[in-house]
C-alpha cells in the first residue's frame, strides 16, 4: 500500500512524481493525514510516501518550461469493495463526507515496532 506520510493536501506535482510507485485513491487537492491509504503499490511491502509535497517556487525562469502534468483518474471503491480490499492492519473509516482506508496505526515508527514485535 501507499501510505501518507503527513497530513496536508495532496499535490497533483507530488502524484506525478511518485505515479511509478503505483496508482492512487485520491485525487489533486483532497484533505490526508498521515498514515492514511493513499494507493496500492507496485510492491508487496507498504511505501510511505510525501503525498503533498509541493513545488519550490523562485523568482528565476527555468531554462525549459515546465511539464504538462497529465493524472490517471483516481480510483475509487464502493463500500463493499473497501471492505473487501482492506488488509487485517487496516481500518475503513466511513464519515458523511468520506470514506478513507487507514493503518490501524497512524504513526510510522509505531507502526514498524508493533510489525517486528509480532514477528518475534
């Protein structure tokens, strides 16, 4: 899974840098929080990822200007499919305005000492 590392708003500079590493569940401009799904990744581990990392402005002109970005369209699930796409280390936390899948915990190094604890 793509994990948000903190919470902010998503760039659509941020999803075209790291649209190798997967594809997304939400689109440019939407409110995360870290340790919330973002994605499913192209590799079985989870990656946390800077999902709203924006673009360092200067006042100097670049020598080529800059890309369109072009974004796959977000996907989204249904509620039964959310349920059924969750892992065992995960939540599907339903509100009137949204529904989002999130780790059960939130923080990063929390989460990778409770992974190794039940591995021992």
């Amino acid at each position: 899974m793509l994990i948000a590392l903190e919470t902010g708003i998503t760039s659509a500079y941020a999803i075209d840098k790291l649209k190798d590493r997967g594809i997304f569940f939400v689109n440019p401009g939407e409110d995360v929080y870290a340790g919330q799904v973002i994605g499913e990744c192209t590799r079985p581990d989870d990656i946390v990822v800077n999902i709203a990392k924006t673009k360092k402005l200067t006042n100097m002109r670049a020598s080529s200007a800059d890309d369109k970005i072009i974004l796959a369209p977000a996907v989204k699930f249904s509620l039964e499919e959310s349920m059924e796409y969750i892992a065992d280390d995960e939540y599907l936390e339903v509100t009137p305005k949204s529904m989002r899948m999130r780790k059960i915990i939130l923080d990063e190094v929390k989460r990778k000492v409770s992974k190794k604890a039940a591995t021992l």
